[in-house]
C-alpha cells in the first residue's frame, strides 16, 4: 500500500517536474527568438505585439485600478478599526502599503492578466493548432515561434509590469484617501511625500521583478497549454481550465519561494 | 529544381500509417500517390514537408533530409517549397488577402509591394471579390483556392498537396487545376495525394498508387 502509494507520489513529482522544465524550454526558446538578429518579420512581429499590449495592458488599466484601489481601501479600513492612536495607525498603513506593493501587487496582476488575456491565448492558440493553422504558417517559412510566441509572451510581460505600476498606484492613492477620511493624517501633499518616502526603492524593484517573473510564468503556461490542444477541439476546455490553475499555482509558489529568499 | 526521394518509409499516427514506401520524384515530374485511404495518402505528403516524423526510411526533398533537419533548415526549406494541407491552414483571425500579405511581409516585402504582388495574384485567378472576407468566414473551398496562391507565392521548386480536390467544387476545381498547370509550366516538382484519381490524372506525368509504392520496396 505505502509501495503503490510512494510509486504515484514519485511518478506525479516526475509529471510536474517535466512540465515546468517545458514551461522553461518554451520560455527559453521565445526569449531567445526576441534577441535573435533575424530581421525576418521583425515588422510584422512588433505589430502584433503592440496590439498585444494594448489588450493585455491598455485594457485592463480601469480594472486593475479599480481592484487596487477597492483592495487598499478595504484592507486599511480593516487595520484601523483594530489598531488605536495615531502612531500605531501610521506604522500599520506604512506596514500594508509595503504588503501590498512588495507581495499582493504583482500575484494579483498576475492573477488579472491571465484570467483576462490568459485564457484568451490559450483558447486562440489551441484553435490554431487544432485547425492546422501553426503548420499553415510554418509551410511558407514562417517561424512560429517568432510570429506567435514572441508577441504574446512580450505582450503579457510587458503588460504584467505595466498594470503592476498602475495597481501599486492605485494603492497608493486609496491608502492617502482612506487615512485622510479616518482622519489618521491631514489631507496636506507633505504628508503625502511622507508617505512615498516609506516606500523603499528596493520595494518598488522587487514588485515589478516580480512583476516580470510572473509575467513570464503566466505566458509560457497559457501558450505551452494553447499549443498542447494539437488535432483535438474537445482538449480545450480542459487545457484552458489546466492553464489558469496552474498560473494561480506557479505564481503562489514562486511569491512564497521569493518571500522565504528574502526573509 | 529539386526532386523528391522515398526511401523505404514508414510513419505512423492515430488512424493512418504507411509502411515500407519507396518512390523517386525526378526534378520538374508531376507525381500523384492515389489510394482509396486518404489519411494514410496525406501522412506521406506530410511527412514530405517534415510535418510528421518519420519512423523509419529517409525523405530527402530538394537536397535535405527532412527526418534529420533541424527547425531552422526545414524552416528555410519550406520557403522553397509549396506545401498545401487539406483545409488550407489559413489563419483565421485574419482575411484571406491577409494571409497571403502576411506570407510576403514576414520574409521582408515592404507592404505595399506585398498588397500589390497579391492584388495581382488574386486578379488572375478571379477571387477578388470574396478576397476581403475573414479566413473563419471564407466557404472551405475559397480557403483551399487561397492557400493554393499562398503555396505558390514564393514561386517554390516543389509543390506538395494533400488532397487536392478536397472541399472543391467545379469551380475551385478548375481554379486549382488553372494553378497547378501553371507551375507545372515553370517546371515545379511535383508530389499530391489524392484518392479522387478522375481529378488528378490530368494534373501529373503518373499515377502511382500507394500500394504500388510500396511492392517497389519489397
């Protein structure tokens, strides 16, 4: 019994570890086509990545805004019906806004931007491969890997920075709004440079790397799975489903693994 | 111009194989591999064009092995050569003028050269009017006639197609037909499959069936 079960445990260790070294490969692979002195297409594939961007990013700009705003405005709201006395509410605000910016910030971009543009990718590239679309391309010498891969990647990476700024500001905001109407602090612009100066560069820094690292991590699942449905339709659902998971699981384990880093 | 040399192949995918095959294209002959089993006739045309992988045997189309190819060298040898799948493997998300503009803009035809280039293209073969319609939206038979004119865009040595009458009617029949007897005046190679052997024959020098094939191994 322990025998079979220590068997499926290590055959399911194998399975994922394989899968991540695939995520890996394929983001090897991408990265590597960006940097690539190829001219070919080089045009045609900065087009299609700037209109990624403005689907992924643009896009989603009033949405992320609004859940950092709403997510900051909640939480401090929260720390100040428990906390009591002035100094104790200026070190609880400085300590979330800190938590938000450095932690939540990036996982819930991430989060965003694959539920957003994510599924969307997967459900694009799984249609494509099933209706011979990707060999369609590469029978006229075209790389997929360049034309498919490289702006959707850049795309959400870029985007994943971006909308992780606009959230960070949005909590910035929300969190000077809220401590003026609970009266914590003066609504005056000094104390709205204080508030900045408790944000350490190297907070701002290690969100938007995280930022990046979830970025990739969320393009690579989502194009590894669209890529996966090959001949059969009916996989898609299940490799869109499978993709979202696992972004959520991925950047979980990498948000804990670079907490415990920096302890 | 390239030839195409089968030497005793066997490939294998869900619900087709072929096993064994043998056959020698010469540069610039018009071959056609008939069979009443079209899955299996394509996976010989695929694995032609490095689509599948091959088990067994070797394929060399125009000078490369296309078994041992790497990706970027089979990349380079697409770019000489035409190769059309049953549904055409057009992108959907774009129109079917697109998709050819797409093809010449890639490999760095300036745009409006490539807009003009295919203008032309599609003016001579009489689908202008329905050119602007998106790829998802196009009747099947338009698809095949458009991947056709992307196949033949580049002007390739070899012309692979699997199936060509698929999906056509007497129209997109005689459009295709129309196509390929204007490569074959350029002197392509070329190598199709179909098990429709009224349409082909007209089309190519010979006529092999693919049991044929493979009795020329054994």
């Amino acid at each position: 019994m322990a025998h079979e079960f220590l068997i499926r445990l290590g055959r399911g260790v194998l399975t994922e570890f394989r899968r991540v070294v695939s995520y890996a490969t394929l983001a090897w692979v991408t990265f590597r086509a960006v940097f690539a002195r190829s001219a070919a297409g080089r045009g045609v594939v900065w087009g299609q990545a700037a209109r990624q961007i403005i689907f992924t990013g643009l896009d989603a700009v009033w949405l992320v805004g609004f859940l950092g705003a709403v997510g900051s405005v909640v939480t401090l709201t929260a720390a100040f019906t428990y906390s009591g006395g002035a100094d104790e509410n200026r070190m609880v605000t400085d300590l979330l806004l800190r938590l938000l910016v450095r932690e939540i910030a990036p996982f819930v971009t991430a989060v965003i931007v694959a539920l957003r543009s994510g599924s969307a990718i997967t459900v694009e590239l799984g249609y494509m491969s099933a209706r011979g679309e990707v060999e369609g391309i590469e029978s006229v010498g075209i790389d997929p890997v360049r034309l498919l891969l490289v702006p959707r990647f850049s795309g959400m990476v870029v985007s994943t920075i971006g909308l992780n700024m606009v959230f960070i500001g949005a909590v910035f905001a929300a969190a000077f709004g809220t401590a003026v109407q609970a009266g914590v602090v003066p609504a005056r612009m000094a104390v709205v440079w204080s508030y900045a100066s408790a944000l350490q560069p190297f907070d701002v820094a290690t969100s938007l790397a995280k930022a990046a690292l979830f970025g990739v991590t969320t393009a690579a699942v989502v194009c590894y799975h669209g890529l996966s449905v090959g001949g059969d339709v009916t996989e898609m659902p299940r490799r869109v489903a499978r993709a979202l998971v696992e972004v959520v699981i991925h950047c979980t384990v990498l948000a804990s693994v670079l907490a415990l880093i920096s302890l | 111009m390239g030839g195409i040399d089968i030497e005793r192949v066997s490939v294998q995918r869900p619900g087709a194989c072929i096993e064994d095959v043998s056959l020698h294209v010469a540069p610039g002959e018009r071959v056609a591999v008939v069979g009443s089993h079209q899955p299996s006739l394509s996976v010989l045309i695929r694995a032609c064009a490095g689509f599948e992988r091959v088990r067994q045997g070797r394929i060399t189309v125009a000078g490369t092995d296309v078994g041992t190819a790497d990706r970027v060298s089979l990349l380079r040898l697409r770019q000489s050569l035409g190769y059309v799948s049953i549904a055409g493997g057009l992108l959907s998300n774009m129109t079917l003028r697109e998709n050819l503009e797409l093809a010449l803009r890639y490999h760095g035809v300036r745009a409006a050269d490539a807009r003009d280039q295919v203008g032309a293209r599609i003016d001579a073969v009489g689908l202008q009017t329905d050119a602007d319609l998106r790829a998802c939206l196009a009747p099947a038979e338009l698809c095949k006639c458009f991947a056709y004119l992307r196949a033949l865009l580049f002007e390739p040595a070899v012309l692979l197609s699997e199936d060509p009458s698929a999906y056509l009617h007497p129209q997109g029949r005689e459009i295709v037909a129309a196509l390929h007897a204007e490569a074959a005046a350029r002197g392509v190679t070329m190598l199709i499959a179909d098990d429709d052997l009224d349409f082909v024959r007209p089309l190519v020098d010979r006529v092999v069936p693919l049991e044929a094939a493979v009795e020329v191994a054994s």
